[in-house]
C-alpha cells in the first residue's frame, strides 16, 4: 500500500463542512478545515481515481496511477465559486427592479439580465458542479 498526504488549508468559506474524499464511488477519508492526513491508497484502488467532494459539488478527478509515494494532495475551495458567486444573488433585487418597471432601465434589460442571471445559476450547481474544489498535487 501507498502511503499519501491530504492537506486542507484553512478557509474562511465552507469551514463548517468537511471535504469528503473519494477513491473511485468509495469514501477514503474525510478532511475538516485546516486538516492534514496521512492515508494508505489500497492496492487494489490503484486504477481508480481520486476525487474531493462537498454536498453535491466536487473536484475534477486525479489517477491514482499518476500520484507517486508519500506525495502531498491538496484541496482547497474554488476561491471565485466559494466566496464571489453567493454575491450574484444580489443582483437578483436590482433585476427585480428592472423587470417592475421601476423606470431604472427598460424592462427588456431587467428581462434580459434574468436570463443571463438563470443561466449562470443554473450552469454553477450543474455544468460546473465540478469546479467548487480544486485538487492538485504537490
């Protein structure tokens, strides 16, 4: 068995929730805010891969096959997706003012800053579902 290091720095964003760690559909461990592990890769997952996941979201996989002994993974949260994203909802309330006709802009505009508002909420929490965790090797 291989032996490897996980690390999770300390975050401000998502301290509360702990980095579920995969191998394949499998769970390895899990990794709390500012936790660093020391875990054995069994032989017998060595053609798997190795994946980060919190609630729904997750991180892009790596292969095990690429990850050599006593390497150190780390996981850390997509600064962008974690901390900005939650601030376009704000936009929510200046788009609910255009779209009342609050003679700010035109209508249209608030019609059309919606969709482009659904899109992108709607391509976060799915398309790019797994982009909320960044892990990479080190």
């Amino acid at each position: 068995m291989r032996k490897i290091t996980l690390n999770r720095p300390k975050e401000s964003f998502n301290k509360n929730y702990s980095y579920e760690i995969l191998i394949g559909d499998h769970t390895l461990t899990e990794l709390n805010n500012g936790e660093e592990k020391t875990v054995e890769i069994p032989t017998e997952s060595e053609n798997q891969t190795l994946k980060a996941k919190i609630q729904w979201c997750g991180s892009e996989e790596i292969e095990l096959q690429n990850i050599k002994e006593n390497e150190k993974i780390i996981v850390i949260g997509n600064k962008f997706l974690n901390r900005k994203m939650p601030l376009i909802g704000a936009m929510l309330t200046i788009i609910a003012l255009m779209i009342l006709n609050l003679k700010i802009v035109s209508k249209n505009i608030g019609i059309g800053f919606f969709i482009i508002f659904l899109i992108v909420i709607f391509g976060t929490i799915t398309v790019w579902r797994n982009k909320w965790l960044n892990i990479k090797t080190e």
